[in-house]
C-alpha cells in the first residue's frame, strides 16, 4: 500500500538532505554518501568563520556513528583553508533513530541539531575536502552576522552592558526609535539622541534659554559655519568636506610614511626620498653655508675615466657570449678608477684620498687584479664546436702615479640622496662573496653616517628596483641585512654594535649562498669585521625565499644613504662552492 503523506524525515532518507542540489555526495574516494545517513539538520554559524558549510567526514562503523562538518570561505575550497566548527560522535548502543541530538560545537557562537537516519547499520566511511562534493543546502545550514552592536557602555566604564539594555534619558535630551536610511540602506530600529525645546526647567537649562545656546560649546552660539572665534576651525582641506560623522579620511601614496604626534594631535609624514627627488640638483644650496651655486666658486669635478674596453674576439659566433670573471678580484681604487661601477639614478660617487689601513688584504688574496698589478683577466666561453679562452691585460705605464684613494659619496649633494653604484662585471649574486672596506664620516649638518654592500639589485617595474642590502650604521650602532622592496627598507635581522665610530675603518662581507637541498631559500650571511678597532665584530645570517630572490640577473655594489662614506677597495670571492 502506497504512502499518501511521507513524514519529513522519511522523504529527507530518499534524496541526498541536507545536501545541496550541486554537490555530487562523493567522497575524495569516489563512495557516494548513504542519503539515509542523515535525516534532518540545522546549524547555524558567525559568518566570518566562512560563507559555505559542507560535511568534511563521516563514518558509520559497527559501533559508532560520526559526522564532522567544516566551513570554507569558497566553493573551490583549500583544505587547509577551511575551519572545522562542529560535529557530533555517538555510541550506536545508545543511539534512537529519528531523535534529534545537539552538535557539538568547536567554534564560538555555533549551534545546531542533527537528525541520524534509519540505515545506520551500513558500514561506511568517507572525506570530502571541497564544497562541491559535499556542500550543505541554505535551509539546513547558513550563516548569521553578529549584532551590530553586542554591548553599551558608558565611556570610559570597565563594565559593558550585554544582552537587553533599556536606555533613558533625561530632558532636554530625548531618545526615539525611528527608520534611517545610512549608507544607502534602511534600518527600521534606529535610536535617535536628539536634544528638544521643553517648558521644564530640568536643572541644565535656564528658563527662556534656548537649550541649543547651553549646548552649543564655547563658541555661545548654535554649532554652525563661522560662529567660533580665531582661530576657525578647519572645514575643508583642498575643497573635500567631512562626511555626516565629521570624518575626513587622508589616503597618502607613494613614500609617505605617517605618524602621529601625540602632543599636539598633528601628522607627521616623513619619505624616505631626499631633497633630490623634489629639486633639480643644480639649484641646491650648500648644506654647510646655505648659499646658492650661483653664490659660490664653481666646483668642477673631473669626469671618471672610462673603463677598459672589453675584449671583443674576430671569430663569427651565433651564440651570447657569456663573460666570466676570473676569481677573486680586487680593485683598490687606486688609480682613481672603479672599473664596472656604474651609479644609479641620481647618485653621486667620487674619489678621496684615504685609505683603508687593510687594503693589502685585498691584494694579498688577489694580487694580480685591477688595483694590484693593473691587470684584468676574463675569460669568453662559446657554446659551438670548440672553446676558446681569452686573457686582456692593460698594464699601466711607467709614467703612471698611483694614488691611494678610496670610492666615496663626498659631494655635499650626495648627502641629500640615496647613492648606489652597481658593478656590472659579473653576470650572477648567488655563490659570491663580496668585501669592501668601509669609512664613515661626519659629512654635512644633517647627513647620516651609514655605509653598505647590495646584493641582486633588479629592475621589478618602471623605475622600481628591489634589492638586499648589509648596512652598517655609525648613528644607531646597529648593524642589519634589509630588503628594499621599491618604497621602504625591510629589516630581516638586526644586531646592535657597541663601541661603533665614525672615521674609524671597518670591513664588510656579504654573500648569499641558495640552499643546496630543497632549492627554497637562500641564506645571506654578513660579517662585519673592525680595522681600526680589531675588538668590533659581529656576524649576522638569515634565510630568505627562493620567491623573494626570484632572479640571479641582479647585481652587487655598495650603498651610502645620505653619507659621506668612503670605500677602499672592492674585494669579489666565490661563496659555497
């Protein structure tokens, strides 16, 4: 005999409820999940836990029942991405069909019941890892929003009032409940404090006073345009108005970093960009003596002489040319020459008489390089039937004078800026080991006193460039490895140095070696190393991603922000090979 009116449980156990209509009730295994496994089903869950609530286990064993069900944010879910918010485990010997049984909850402000089918005798197990196999449908599971308000509280109280609060208010101030529209939405329970003309006198307000006068601030007038004293407020900042809450948002872009000065309420924006990105050069003033370039001697600086040309072979190749350098070099700077140093942007690099009481160091590991014996080898590898190997020399003659000077950032302009000179004579950063010694003075009024190495400096976008830099700095003893991701420098790690002084000559290794096991990482290890003072060491070392690295295309070279910073000599090894 046919069944005229099924009871709901009964047609829930011949269709796939509570599942959604799209899900395909398999599990990562491919076995379809019992429709009779589950009767009925509420839950209920806070929404920022996720928007699509989907069965993530479930088991029926000889003995107990299980059924766990997780959220996830979307459709096409990452396991790892969803969060488990509750679930229910139940001994078959103590199980009734077609009761109902409250799920346990795993997150706060969930709740909900279950409804076990009548086929729990079937041995079953199975896992879903995405909604789509297994999503639950909205009118067995959906989300709900917090109270727009969860508590009240006079301000500054320790205890905040939950739950049903009744609110009173005395006259002149009255409250109502009216319909707003806000934001272009309309809420039909909306509490309105407004202040009201009355006949009592309540205390606050004097008879025949207006209560808007007793309430309207120390201007003695109604809130309004121009009815306060000098100094007016501020009402517009370039034409843009506050909104009806008197909140006027600023959105700065670019380098601005902004802070907020607690005394005075003001904002404070500082950028990382010097005077020279805002100011043709040419039209600076002197930072020692104010005075214009008009106003003072010109100062010529002789132009850098050019390096030596490379090696260019007779024999017709259809292949890239790969240059190698010989290793390790060495350039002393001596000649008043930094072969391969190419400054970026705006910089300013020249030559200063001093040096390093270490340079010999540099000579002594490799003594037939630019600087040492003037000599340059580079060898050109071609990928077709043979291989040759080519060696260029430039000697220098006997009329030659060699004079110890060092690279530096002297020029009072360089002060203003971030300098970086870039050595293209190498094709790769990684397995290299880069040294300089380094001397930071006092520079102008103003200056700051720092030096560094960079590592895989990279054009990411037009004009943005990212790179990896060991810095050293005199002014807050610290010294650090940083990324420079385009806009501001990212601290990695940092250690503090005592005893740390500027003319004092101290010496800087940088290297990166990439992780030879999982090819993931790459370890940066600097080594800051005292001359004039042997007692100043430190050595600081971290991993960074393999993404972060991204490309070997980038090139090494040294850094001065806003210091007159001198480097004696530019010392190149291999690293971890």
């Amino acid at each position: 005999m046919p069944i005229r009116n099924n009871h709901w449980y009964n047609l829930n156990e011949q269709r796939f409820y509570p599942l959604d209509d799209t899900a395909s009730a398999r599990s990562d295994n491919g076995d379809l999940l019992p429709n009779s496994l589950i009767a009925d089903l509420r839950l209920c869950w806070p929404k920022e836990y996720g928007e699509y609530a989907f069965i993530s286990a479930a088991a029926s064993t000889p003995s107990l029942v299980t059924v766990l069900i997780e959220v996830a944010t979307t459709l096409a879910n990452n396991p790892s991405d969803s969060v488990l918010i509750a679930g229910i485990t139940l001994p078959k010997a103590e199980l009734t069909k077609g009761r109902t049984y409250a799920l346990t909850a795993f997150k706060p402000g969930v709740g909900g019941f279950i409804v076990l089918g009548t086929t729990l005798d079937q041995i079953y197990s199975g896992r879903f890892s995405s909604p789509s196999q297994s999503l639950l449908t909205p009118r067995a599971a959906r989300p709900n929003r917090a109270p727009p308000v969860p508590t009240i509280k006079v301000s500054d109280a320790a205890v905040a009032l939950s739950g049903l609060v009744k609110l009173t208010a005395t006259p002149p101030l009255y409250l109502e409940k009216e319909t707003r529209i806000i934001h272009g939405v309309e809420y039909p329970n909306v509490i309105v404090f407004r202040l009201k003309e009355g006949e009592q006198n309540t205390g606050i307000v004097a008879l025949n006073e207006s209560v808007f006068a007793a309430f309207s601030g120390p201007c003695g007038k109604r809130a309004g345009s121009k009815t306060c004293s000098d100094p007016q407020p501020v009402q517009f900042i370039n034409g843009v108005a506050p909104d009806c809450d008197g909140i006027l948002t600023l959105d700065f872009q670019g380098c601005a970093v902004v802070g907020k000065n607690t005394k005075d309420c003001g904002v404070i924006i500082d950028c990382s960009l010097g005077l020279s990105a805002s100011c043709v050069p040419p039209y600076l003033p002197v930072l020692l003596t104010g005075k214009l370039p008009s106003e003072s001697p010109q100062i010529i600086i002789p132009p850098l002489r050019p390096p030596v040309p490379p090696f260019v072979p007779t024999v017709s190749i259809s292949t890239v040319v790969e240059t190698v350098l010989n290793l390790p070099y060495c350039d002393t700077f001596d000649e008043m020459i930094a072969v391969g140093f190419y400054p970026m942007g705006d910089s300013l690099f020249n030559f200063v008489s001093d040096d390093s009481p270490g340079e010999n160091d540099c000579c002594a590991i490799a003594p037939t390089q630019y600087g040492c014996d003037m000599s340059i080898s580079v060898s050109h590898s071609y990928s077709i039937s043979h291989s040759n190997s080519y060696s260029l020399s430039y000697h220098k003659g006997l009329e030659a004078i060699e004079i110890a000077s060092s690279y530096a950032t002297i020029h009072p302009n360089a002060q203003a800026r971030t300098n970086i000179s870039i050595w293209t004579m190498d094709v790769q950063s990684l397995y290299r080991k880069y040294t300089t010694d380094v001397k930071i003075t006092n520079g102008q009024p103003g200056s700051k006193k720092n030096a560094g190495i960079i590592l895989n400096y990279r054009q990411v976008l037009p004009s943005i460039f990212n790179y990896l830099v060991a810095i050293l700095d005199v002014e807050t003893s610290t010294f650090g490895i940083y990324f420079f991701n385009g806009l501001l420098l990212v601290p990695f790690v940092q250690t503090v140095v005592p005893a740390l002084k500027t003319n004092d000559w101290y010496r800087i290794s940088f290297s990166a070696i990439p992780d030879s096991v999982t090819q993931i990482s790459v370890q940066l290890t600097a080594v800051l190393t005292g001359i004039t003072d042997p007692t100043v060491t430190a050595t600081i070392s971290t991993p960074i991603s393999s993404n972060l690295w991204q490309t070997d295309a980038g090139n090494a070279g040294v850094y001065a922000k806003r210091s007159r910073s001198y480097f004696s000599f530019w010392r190149v090894e291999e690293a971890g090979v």
